[in-house]
C-alpha cells in the first residue's frame, strides 16, 4: 500500500494519501517490517541523539583523528560564528560547524550514524540541527526530517549507489545532501514535489564529484566536502521553496548520477590513486607512503 521504488511513484503517493514524505516513509516503515510504532520510534530518536551528541562534542572538545588529519575544526567554526563576523550567515555557518563536528567524530572513531554513509555523515544532522537552532524546530520534526531524508537515501540505494567506490562523492556526499535538501523543503512547508526537486537539483550541481580521500582516509577532503554539502542542500531547497521547477525529475537525475558515476575511473572512487589524494601536499603528508609517491 505505501511501498514504493522510485520518486515518481513516491510522489504518486504522496498525492492519493495526502501524506509529506516523511509520513509516507513512516508508513512503509510500519507495513514492510515486523517492527511497532514503539520500536521504530525508538531508533529513529536514537539515531538523533547520536546525531546531535557528535555535532555538538567536538566544539567543546575537539576530537583529534586517526590519521592526524583533522581535530579542532567545528570549534573554530564556532568560535568565528560567536563573533558575530562569519560571512554564511547564521544558518549556513551552524550548519558547517556541526557537519564537520561530525566528521571529526566518525574519523576519531566516535559513533555516528551514516546518513547515508560514515564519510557523508555530517550533512543531515549539520542541516537539521541548524534548522532547529534557527527556526526554533522541535526534536519531532527533526524526526519528520529524518523520514524523509532517509525517502530519499532509500530511493539512492535502491536505484543507483551511496558508495563513493562505486560512483564517487557525488554518491556519498551528493545523495546525503540531496537527503539533506529535501528533509528541509518538507520542514520549511515545501510540498513533497518541492522535496524532490531540490533533491534533484542538489545532484546537478554535484554531479561528477570524485571520490579521493588523502591517503585513503575518510577524512580530508571528506569534512570539508560535509561542510560544502550542507551549503548546497539549502541553496537546492531555497530555489525549490521559491517555486522553481526543475527539468529533470529526481528518478532521472539519480539515474543520470548512476551512470556518472561508474564512468569515473577507478582512479577517483576511493583507491587514492587521483585528485586530492595525489597532490604533493597530500603525498607529503602520507609522509611518502601515498599512491601518488
Ligand atoms: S571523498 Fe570519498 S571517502 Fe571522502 S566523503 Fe567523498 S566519497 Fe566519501
């Protein structure tokens, strides 16, 4: 009855049921496991606890990663936004900061939740958190948000990849922010269509994004792209918000991203063997040991 494989069904029934995508994504919750309402209320308010314990720890006290290549990120951020003079403004600059508090904690091995992977984890809880900090949200429609977002990870995995390895960062940090983008076109009052064009407009503009973290590490340039990947999600929402419709439906574009992604060479999906992961500082910072050496 609510199941659905792809957007368009997705919205077709949105529209029968005159649900938001969040309710919808809880009802096939409920009919496709054998678990209750308790149980499935249980973890997703678990999962934002975790969530919001790794976006906010780090800020007071930094965690310094495996790999020496982060730590102390997120405080900086904060302690520019506390004076008043960080340029993104209040909604972009707390979102930053707690993406990439974040990845400070999934790199320093501290527990986090996949959204929809480990090296793409900052941008829901970056998104949503600044969303309840600046709008006043309640932790239940951060959960509505959850729902949502976790419509479209669901719809990435199904039909195309969240795998940096199989389809580059345009798979990880692109769908988490699509995820991130259309969680808040629900939250801010867009319609579940609004919800799905910004998710499709956050995979156009991130399409073709490699995945090449240094030294193979999910760590830098993951954080920064976190970071970046929050930014994008909410300029996707504002102009789905704004009522401007897109050409390519989000069934396409995910498909479009797909295709993308298994054309990027085996090079840029996860292997070190490209990009970032081969400049001379990142192979001096590997102290030789790099691909790129
Ligand atoms: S660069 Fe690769 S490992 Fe890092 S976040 Fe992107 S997909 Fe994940």
């Amino acid at each position: 009855m609510y199941e659905f494989d792809c957007a368009k069904d997705m919205l077709g029934l949105c529209e029968k049921y005159e649900l938001p995508i969040s309710a919808l994504m809880y009802r096939r919750e409920l009919e496709g496991t054998e678990a209750g309402e308790e149980e499935i209320d249980g973890k997703m308010s678990r999962a934002l606890e975790i969530m919001k314990h790794a976006a906010h720890s780090p800020i007071i006290q930094p965690k310094k990663s495996m790999n020496g290549l982060l730590g102390g990120e997120a405080q900086k951020l904060d302690a520019l936004y506390q004076t008043g003079k960080a340029p993104c403004g209040d909604l972009v600059s707390r979102g930053i900061t707690y993406a990439m508090a974040v990845l400070e904690v999934n790199a320093s091995m501290g527990l986090i939740v996949a959204a929809p992977t480990a090296g793409s984890a900052g941008i829901v809880p970056g998104t949503l958190l600044a969303l309840q900090e600046i709008y006043g949200l309640s932790d239940d429609a951060l959960l509505s948000g959850l729902y949502n977002a976790g419509a479209i990870g669901y719809l990435a995995m199904r039909n195309a990849t969240v795998a940096g390895a199989v389809g580059g960062c345009q798979a990880e940090v692109g769908v988490a922010s699509a995820m991130a983008a259309s969680a808040m076109t629900e939250l801010m009052g867009g319609t579940p269509r609004m919800c799905a064009a910004a998710a499709s407009t956050v995979l156009q503009n991130m399409l073709g994004l490699v995945c090449d973290p240094v030294g193979g590490f999910v760590e830098y340039p993951c954080q920064n792209r976190n970071a970046a990947g929050v930014a994008n999600a909410m300029v996707a929402s504002e102009l789905a918000l704004a009522g401007i419709p897109q050409l390519i439906p989000l069934d396409e574009m995910m498909d479009a991203m797909y295709k993308v992604g298994k054309r990027i060479p085996p090079e840029l999906r996860e292997t070190a063997l490209g990009g970032c992961a081969t400049t001379p500082s990142a192979c001096a910072s590997c102290q030789g040991g790099c691909a790129g050496n």
